[in-house]
C-alpha cells in the first residue's frame, strides 16, 4: 500500500489578495486529480490531495501560508509518491512549490517520487522533469499508469511514465471503458468552496455547480488547441452519467453541473440518449446543466430537446467572423454557422456564451473588422474576448517556433491567456493599432452586451 499526495497548484492571480467575493467567480475543482484520488482508494492506497487554490484564498492571498499548509501536509502524511496536476499557466507556480515540497522532504528524511501530470506534463515531459525537478512525467492519462506505480511496478517499464533517461515517449495506457471508472469523490477536497452559489457562470442567477465529463479527448483538431495530445475520443454511457448526477446532487448538494468536455456535440447520439435518459427520471427538474458545443453541432430540434432535459445554457467558441480565421485555426467550420447558432438561440430564447479570440497568427485588420460585424450582428447575451496566446502542445505552438517567431519557451507568456499587459501581439496588425482594436472589443463586450442582455434576453 502506498501513500499518495496530489497536490493542485495556486492560481497566482490570487496572491496577496485578500477579500474574495466567491459568488462572482468561476473556479473549476481539481477534477482530474479528485478522480484519480478516487481510484487509489479504492485500491486500498492512502490518498490526501492539497488544493492550493483554494488554500491561496482561504489564506487571503498569503503566500507563505499556503507554502506552509504545503510543508505541514508533506510532514503529516509523508508521502511515498507525490503528484502535481497542472496546466501551462500554472508553471511557475509548480516550480516554486516542487522547490519547497523537496526542501520539507529533505528535512524530515523522505524521499517520495515526485510526478508531474496534465496536458502540460504530457506534451512537454521531458523539459517539465529538468526545468520543474520532477523524476517523472505522465504522457496522456493517468488513470492506469498511476495505479501501476503506486504498486510498486518498475517506473520505466510503465507505459507513459518519462523518467529523465527515458528515450521512448509512449503515451500511457488508457481506460477503454470509461463507465469502469468510479464516481470522482468530491470529498477529497473542500467541495463546497468550488459550489459555492456565483452568477459566474451564466450570469442569470447564482448556481450551485459542480463538473463532470462526458467523454474525453475531441473529434476536431484546432490548431490552437492541445487537448487532443492527451486522449483518445471514448465517452460515457448516458446512464452513468446520469447516475453520476443524481449521486453528486445527492452527495454535495448541488443545484447544476457544467460539462467541462470541450465540446459535448461530438457524440449526438449519446447526447440525445442522455436528454431522454433525464426526462424519463425527471432530474431536470431537479439540476440543471451546462456545456460546452461547437456552433456547427447543433440544429432547432436538438436544443429544444436539450431545454427540456434541463440544459440552460452553453459556452461556443466563436473565435472569429472571418472565415479565413477559422480556416487559419483548423477549426473546420463555415463562419455561417456561427450567425446561424446565434440567431438560433435569441430565437429560442436559449442563453449562450460567445467567446472570441483577438490577435490569432496572420489575422488582419480587416478579420478583425469582419469579427465586430458579427457580434454587433448577434448581439450575444454573455461575451468574452481574448487575447491569442500559443500555448504548448498545440499545432500553432509547435509552428511558431519553427518559424522562430516563438524563440524561448516563456512560462511568463503562457500564464497571459487573455490578458493584454505586456502581451505579445502575433496579428499582422501593427501592435498599436490592435491593442485599440481590442479595447474596442472589450468595451462592447463588457459595457454593450450587458445593456443587450437586459433588453433582449
């Protein structure tokens, strides 16, 4: 039997803040690492995750303190492996806590194995195991492959597993049957922190949320995307699905639930056979849920019968009104689709997210033009606008520093998704002129969509 630490990382926008108004913000739990605790123990190993993100607030932006939360779980529970899950943005911050954790071991004579995981640590293992001092890095799903080393199996003749001499950068095994996989235990980690009731999700009234996955991997390819690094395309049955919520309402109390798959239209049959499973048990009159979709996955029908089943709301990536954008992104899809989803939707009076990206490679002045003719057109509900970053294990990442237009790997622009200070601008648009351009952006965004929002919808 093992003892395993897994441990989520602080978000560093919430250092030396001090007062958080939770029903304001969107905080997505430790999903990934909640499951996987389940999973060992279940297996009879001892588990205890670190939810530094929610410690970095409940410390009021201090620190040292959630350093020192950090130090005295290592010294209490004195782990054999600990495990960090984290995505690009959190970069730094992993490097200052493995730092630490690895001091705290020092001191109290352990030697546990520190693993990395995440899409991060999968398509960057070998330079996240130098750079972040990791032993070793998970290359896909860990779902197996943790289990493996927690039973004492031979690190390097795991599937996945890169150690700092490994020459073969296989991904890990993965679970073919996702309905084989236990309930994720919410319990692990203070659950009520994550489902605290906040508009920030869909703005209309406050919620009581919690996510779950449909399936995992994505059918579409984006360029600037790398989730499809990761896995395979499986899913879920619609009945464990819709046993998972009825447990998760039960267990934590919960009023909703958000699909943090990226798109939930990749299987339409199961997405229909899960609407029908819910009205048949009438839990949508009991949780309501939310979802990711692309514009070109949906039709009239399909969101009729996705309302009545309790969906009340959804999230599209628009990214752009340019067609030659969307052609530039990979994202396989007629810019009709975008006007035709939205118009749609304020038919059906359905509320949705339109998200945008500003500044996407080789994107002119005249894309951009087209962009603020589509969202003067639909005048979406709820809006928001980001600013391109590459990210990597995406294609674009990949071939921006082929081009050397990327020349150093910069933790410090990763963790600028969406943010405008100091941000590189990658358009072919001169840099003063898109900053005023997405100033103009957010200001429809943030003050136009608003006054829409009362008035339409």
């Amino acid at each position: 039997m093992a003892r395993v630490l897994l441990i989520q990382p602080w978000n560093y926008h919430d250092e030396g803040v001090v007062e958080h108004d939770l029903s304001q913000e969107w905080r997505n739990g430790p999903y990934s690492l909640v499951l996987l605790a389940t999973i060992l123990r279940n297996h009879d190993h001892e588990v205890r995750l670190v939810d530094l993100m929610r410690d970095m607030v409940a410390s009021r932006g201090d620190f040292s303190q959630c350093l020192f939360i950090l130090s005295q779980s290592i010294k209490e529970f004195r782990p054999d492996i600990i495990g960090f899950g984290f995505f690009s943005v959190h970069y730094l911050e992993v490097q200052k806590a493995v730092k630490y954790a690895r001091k705290t071991c020092r001191e109290i004579g352990i030697t546990p194995i520190f693993i990395a995981g995440g899409i991060h640590a999968s398509t960057e293992p070998v330079k996240t195991i130098k750079d972040l001092d990791f032993d070793y890095s998970f290359i896909g799903e860990a779902d197996i492959g943790i289990l493996d080393i927690a039973e004492g199996k031979t690190l390097n003749l795991i599937p996945g597993v890169c150690g700092k001499n490994t020459i073969s950068l296989e991904k890990g095994i993965q679970t073919e049957v996702l309905d084989d996989l236990p309930f994720p235990d919410w319990s692990f980690c203070d659950y009520k922190f994550y489902s605290f009731p906040s508009f920030s999700k869909i703005k209309f009234k406050a919620v009581r949320t919690l996510d779950l996955m449909m399936g995992r991997g994505c059918v579409y390819k984006c360029a600037f995307c790398a989730y499809p690094a990761l896995s395979s395309v499986r899913f879920y049955s619609a009945g464990y699905l819709v046993n998972q919520i009825c447990q998760m309402a039960k267990d934590y109390h919960i009023d909703s639930v958000y699909f943090i798959d990226s798109t939930i239209g990749n299987n339409r049959r199961l997405l229909i056979e899960f609407c029908e499973l819910m009205l048949q048990q009438k839990l949508e009159e009991k949780v309501e849920w939310y979802a990711n979709m692309r514009p070109n996955q949906v039709n009239e029908e399909l969101l009729k019968l996705m309302w009545r089943a309790g969906c009340r709301f959804l999230f599209y990536g628009f990214e752009s009104g340019s067609q030659s954008v969307l052609d530039s992104m990979n994202k396989g899809m007629d810019v009709r689709y975008n006007y035709f989803t939205a118009e749609l939707h304020k038919k059906l009076k359905f509320p949705y997210h339109a998200s945008i990206i500003l500044g996407y490679p080789g994107e002119t002045e005249e894309d951009i033009g087209k962009t603020f003719e589509f969202v003067r057109a639909i005048q979406p509900p709820i809006m928001g606008v980001n600013w391109y970053v590459p990210l990597p294990g995406s294609p674009d990442y990949d071939l921006l520093r082929e081009k050397g237009i990327i020349t150093i790997d910069s933790p410090f622009e990763w963790r600028r998704i969406g943010e405008v200070n100091n941000a590189h601008v990658y358009a072919d648009v001169e840099e003063v002129k898109f900053r005023e351009l997405f100033a103009e952006m957010e200001r429809f965004a943030y003050n136009d969509v608003p006054k829409l929002r009362q008035s339409i919808w």
